[in-house]
C-alpha cells in the first residue's frame, strides 16, 4: 500500500512503542514531531532518523500539561504547515493492589493515560476541524478490555481511552479519523516503573512471552496508511503464544 506523507504528532516517543513508531512512520516517509519528558532521547531518535534520511524533530512534552501540549501541537503545525496526525501514546503503569493504596500513583495514572489523551485531542481537534481531515490513534491496551489483579486503576484509565476514542469516532462525522490500537503484553519500560513488590513479582511471569514495539508500530501504520474513506477503528495485538 502506497503511503501518502503525513504530519504526524507522537507522543510518549522516547521508548518501548512511541519509539518504534517514529522509526515506523519515518521509514514510511511521514514527517514527525516527537514529544516525550527525555529531550535526551528524543535528540538521539531524531538524529537517527535524519541521518537514515527520515524527517523528524522534537520537543520535550509533558502531557499532563494542556498548555504544553497544546504548544507541542501547534509546533507541529508551524513546522509542516499541518497536523494530519496525533498518536496520543504517553503512558504509564505502576500497577498495585488497590488495599496498597498508593493515591499518588493512581493520580498519576489518571493525570498521564487519561488526561494525557485528552489534552492531545483538545490540542489538535480544532485544527483538524479547520483544516477539513485528520486522525487521532489512540493507544490503550488489553486492559480496556479485561481487568486483572493489581490493574484495577490502569485498566480503568485504558477504558476510559477506548471510550473517549468512540465517543470521539461518533463525534467526527467522516472528517476526522480515529483508531484505537490497544496492545497485549508489549516489550516496554512500563513494568520498569511498578514499585509495589507483589505485583512488581506478578508482571515478570506475565510479561514471559512479549511482542516487539515494531509489532504495535506495525499496527499504527497499517491504521494510518488506509485511505481517507477507510476509518479503521479499533486493533487488538496480542502475542500468538498466549491470551494475554
């Protein structure tokens, strides 16, 4: 299928799927705008897609803020002259049992998977809808699907992704596309970050069997490469060995 170049917005680009999406979309000749809170990496992505002759820049994002995010959005716009698309895919998992009651980490899943999202969609739906078209890919997970010990709050703010994503699909009236990729278990950072030792203990058996990101950034190609009257709305990748 013959890709058509793009403006496009990815959030959450400093590692695991993010990364490999802007490896992905380069490769395929969109132009990109990479936002993450490590401007080291960042620099160090953007440098490798330029030099394999990719387009790309950066700007360190922290998508809880609405106003940098609508700042990194409109940065996108400045430098391509439009935004086709955003790939709100920041994301965060320090999973716990809920008796653990760690606030600070269910307040900071709910700032970066929810509010994150959000903020990306308010950065760029006015623009989209000025210019006519444009896509959001929105990345959930299995867990907008299914709830499992331990997850309780990331499963609920992965829900909360697939239904803003209908909701907005509904909203959109054939100008503005919006897909929901939602992977299973994924080789990432995210089960770097879980402090609480039973379920830190848990998500290394879990994760035993894990997709490659080029896998998720595969999907989120196929998603953007369709043409403009093809709205592909939901994908689901899980590893062909398991469930999960």
């Amino acid at each position: 299928m013959k890709n058509t170049p793009k403006a496009v917005a990815v959030t959450g680009a400093s590692s695991g799927i993010g990364e490999a999406t802007a490896r992905r979309l380069a490769a395929d000749g969109h132009r990109l705008l990479l936002g993450a809170r490590r401007a080291d990496r960042l620099a160090a992505l953007t440098a490798e897609i330029t030099a394999a002759g990719g387009t790309a820049a950066f700007r360190r994002l922290d998508v809880t803020d609405a106003t940098d995010t609508a700042e990194f959005v409109r940065a996108a716009q400045e430098l391509y002259g439009r935004v086709d698309a955003v790939v709100n895919n920041a994301g965060v998992m320090p999973l716990s049992p809920l008796e653990a009651l760690r606030i600070a980490e269910w307040d900071r899943m709910i700032d970066v998977n929810v509010r994150g999202v959000l903020h990306g969609i308010a950065a760029a739906l006015p623009l989209m809808r000025a210019q006519g078209s444009g896509h959001f890919v929105n990345v959930a997970s299995v867990g907008a699907y299914e709830v499992s010990p331990t997850a309780a709050v990331y499963c609920a703010t992965k829900y909360a992704v697939r239904a803003v994503s209908e909701g907005l699909r509904q909203e959109s009236a054939g100008d503005i596309r919006v897909t929901l990729v939602s992977p299973g278990v994924t080789e990432s950072e995210l089960a770097d970050h879980i402090a609480d030792p039973a379920a830190r203990k848990e998500m290394e058996s879990y994760r035993a069997v894990a997709l490659p990101a080029s896998a998720i950034a595969d999907a989120i190609a196929y998603a953007l490469a369709q043409p403009p009257e093809v709205d592909v709305n939901e994908i689901v990748v899980r590893p062909a060995a398991g469930v999960r």
